[in-house]
C-alpha cells in the first residue's frame, strides 16, 4: 500500500505515549480504534490496551506481553521499537494525523468494494448504490462494524448504560422527550434505534400529534427533519406556528391576527429561524432516496435526534413488487435506518377502514394496513383515536337520512372546540401497552394534557376553563 497512507513512527510513538502514560488512553480510544493502526502487531497491542483497561488492569510491559502471548500475538521486534520510541507530549495532532489516513484507507478499500459489488455482483443498480452510501455513511461518521460484541464488551457498555441512568436520579426518561408527561411515562421516551409508528383513520390528528412531538424536541435544543411527501413545507410551519402561538390555523391562514399576534409571529420566526428543523416535501420519495437523504444530513448536522415520516403508505420500494413486499422492505429499511443512525423514526401509517364497521372502533394491530410487517418491525406502535369524530359522522348522517326521508329529528351537530382524545399504546417492545387521555384544541391542531383553553405565552391567563362534559 502507498507510503502516504499509513506512517509507523507515529503509531510507534502514540502506543509508546499510552505506555509512558496510560492514563491518556481513554482519550486516545475515543478517537482511535484497533483497525485504524496500520502495523498488523500495532493493531494487536491496542486491542490488548483496550482489554486491560476494561478489566481496569495496568497498562504496562509486563502485562502487555502476558496478554499478546497468551494469544499467541507477541513479537519481540516490533514491540522493543514501541518501547524505544520517543513519548509525545501533545498527542491530539498525532491521533488526528492517525485517524486521517485510516479514513483514506477505508476509502480506498470502499473503491475496490464498488468494483466488486458493481461488476462481480449481480445486483439491481439502486441496490448497489445504496449498499455504497451505506458503507460511505459509516466511513464519514467514523462507525465500525463487527460481527459479534464479546460479553465482556457488553457487559461493560451496559454498567455504563445502568451507571448513566442511576445519575439521572428519579427522572423516568431514557430516551427522547416526547413533550407528554402521560406518554414518557408510559414509553420512558423515544429510544435511539427505534422505529415508532403513529397510526389512525383520517382526520383524527396522526400530522398534528407528531408534530406536536416536533415542537417539544426542537424547545429542547434538538434537531428535526420531517418528510412531508401529503403536505407542503409551507402547511407544515404554519400548523406548528398555531400550535405554539395558540392562534387559531383558520384565522393564522387568512393573515386575519391583531398587533399582539402578528409580534408573536415575528418572535417565533425567529425562534424557529435559530432551530435545526428541515423538511423535506418532496412529494415522491422512495427509500432509497430517504435513506441517502438522511444519511447525508445526519452527517452534515450531527444534533438530528428524530426523523419524522408522514406518511408510510405513500413511500415507494425499489421496484416492482407486491405492495405488502413493497411496505415489507420500506419498514425493515427504515428500522435498520434508525439502528444506523442512532435516532428514532416516527413514521405515520394509514388505518385499514374495516374498522369503521365495528361497534367499537378503536384501532387494533390488525387495522394496520399491511400490517404484518409493519408490526414486527416496530418497537413501538401508537393509535391516534378520539371518539367525538366518530360521534359528529354518525350525527350528521343521521340527520342526512332523516332530511331525505322528510323527517325533522333533533340531532346535536355542533363541534366540541376541544375534544378528548386516546393515544393508544397498541405495542411496545420494552415496555407496557396502555392508553394515555389527552385533549385536543381543534382550533389550534394541538394535543394537550390539559382541556383548559390553551394559554399564550405572550399573555397572562386571566380565568379558567370548565372542562367540558365530553
């Protein structure tokens, strides 16, 4: 392999650094792993390090040359130039100068993978190039992969979990902040690595209800990317902006605000000017596509910390197949895509309209369209429902029956403002299923956990609302 792709002084030199001083080598594994060290035997003695260390045993000569000689990894020469190499006392530049030709050598053995995966493989071409944006996202994130984890590796990264959470003290939060106290309860937040489906009929605030999640992670600091392939960018930002300025969207839409209204609106067009929130609305997305899009952004903004999909049953496969093989592959894509990037993806999902013949119309994990894979995929499944939809149709279409049977029958039409609605907990894969009791503000698209009218920001509360008889 070319010269300039590797250099031994400096990997003789850090290794000896790490000997002269071993408490630098937490600070060098952060940053280097066995593979990146070119030299066969160098690769050999970090993994070595690497082991004492987790078995908080010294990193020195002696116990160095017990452990590679017990593997039968020792060799005398390249170790003796280790130790007679001069200690650095600025390794940062070092490790950098290490890591940099690492990356150029993945890179070249990627070119050979291109080749091999393009002409010896038979395989569709929208495969091949996500199997090489897959191996080039892992490269520029620095990841690796391995087949197998040893117990001592997981047994060490799980008293690391457990110790992490025993600092959080009483807080039942493990992963992501859903904005509902009711919700993180129930789920301890949205893990990394979790596919999470948001499913419901029409109408019933699926959009609104992510959306709402949205919110709550952007006041937290955190990025958020959302594929709209129903809405407009536009629609989007303007219901997230009734939401959070508690303006109603109907009057939001037509510009019809007061002086108050219209200086909240320019607070918040800063606010979400400073936010790392993308959209992607692009109408026809296939998971090719969405995958190499956020692979992408996920790189160039690492603080994404939640994807968000509206919705599932609009997304395309990558060829010509039956559509339940089709939904099959665009979960199964979109659960390894999370695990890759470390981040939960929501996804909305269409309800199979069966269910509106039932008496109780609550959603079941089979009202699921394609609902197999669906449900084997995700870690978590949540059901939008709120029974005052369903009340409002069937008043309606009573009052329809009797108006074409000439009949005059007193049926009670008028819409609720706010609504009691259920978030259905139809699976989660670590934890309860349930039902949390939310309330939805219809005038402002938001889910809450209070039916009082929801207070602005920008002005005092000034009375109390009488919860309504629901």
């Amino acid at each position: 392999m070319e010269s300039h792709l590797y250099n031994l002084n400096i990997e003789r030199a850090v290794l000896s650094s790490i000997l002269f001083d071993p408490q630098i080598f937490e600070e060098v594994a952060a940053v280097l792993k066995p593979s990146d060290f070119y030299h066969p035997f160098h690769r050999n003695l970090f993994a070595a390090m690497e082991e004492l260390w987790r078995e908080d045993q010294p990193i020195d000569e002696e116990f160095l040359k017990e452990k590679l000689e017990l593997k039968g990894q020792f060799e005398e020469e390249p170790f003796l130039e280790v130790m007679a190499a001069n200690p650095l006392s600025n390794t940062s530049a070092y490790i950098k100068e290490l890591k940099e030709k690492a990356l150029k050598r993945e890179l070249v053995h990627l070119t050979s993978e291109i080749k091999k995966i393009t002409v010896e493989q038979d395989l569709p071409a929208i495969d091949v190039i996500d199997e090489i944006q897959s191996k080039l996202y892992k490269i520029t994130s620095q990841t690796s992969s391995q087949d197998f984890k040893t117990s001592g590796e997981v047994i060490k990264d799980t008293l690391a979990h457990l110790l992490k959470m025993k600092e959080r003290g009483n807080s039942i939060l493990i992963g992501l902040d859903t904005g509902f106290d009711k919700l993180n309860h129930k789920t301890a937040g949205f893990n990394a690595g979790d596919l999470i489906i948001i499913a419901a009929r029409p109408s019933m605030g699926k959009t609104a209800f992510s959306l709402n999640i949205a919110q709550s992670v952007l006041d937290q600091d955190k990025g958020v990317v959302i594929f709209s392939l129903e809405m407009p960018a536009e629609q989007l930002m303007m219901r997230m902006l009734s939401a959070k300025a508690s303006i109603p969207l109907q009057r939001l839409r037509v510009g019809n605000l007061d002086d108050i209204e219209w200086s909240e609106i320019t607070r918040l067009s800063d606010y979400y000017a400073q936010k790392q929130l993308f959209i992607d609305d692009e109408g026809s997305l296939n998971v090719h596509q969405l995958r190499a899009k956020l692979r992408k952004l996920k790189s160039q903004h690492p603080q994404i910390e939640l994807a968000i999909i509206d919705y599932l049953q609009l997304m395309s496969g990558s060829g010509n197949k039956d559509r339940h093989l089709e939904i099959s592959e665009i979960s199964r894509s979109l659960k390894m895509l999370a695990r890759e990037l470390q981040i939960p993806i929501i996804a909305l999902s269409q309800l199979n309209r069966s269910l509106e013949s039932r008496v109780d119309k609550r959603p079941m994990l089979s009202d699921l369209r394609e609902s197999g894979a669906i449900e084997q995929d995700a870690d978590v499944i949540l059901f939008v429902y709120r029974e005052d939809v369903y009340r409002l149709k069937e008043a309606k279409q009573k009052q329809k029956e009797a108006q074409a049977r000439g009949e005059k029958i007193d049926v009670d039409i008028q819409e609720k403002s706010v609504e009691e609605a259920e978030i259905i907990i139809g699976k989660q894969r670590n934890g309860p299923t349930g039902v949390v009791k939310l309330w939805f503000h219809k005038e402002y698209v938001k889910f809450a956990e209070e039916a009082a009218e929801t207070v602005r920001e920008y002005e005092p509360k000034e009375s109390s609302f009488e919860v309504p008889n629901l």
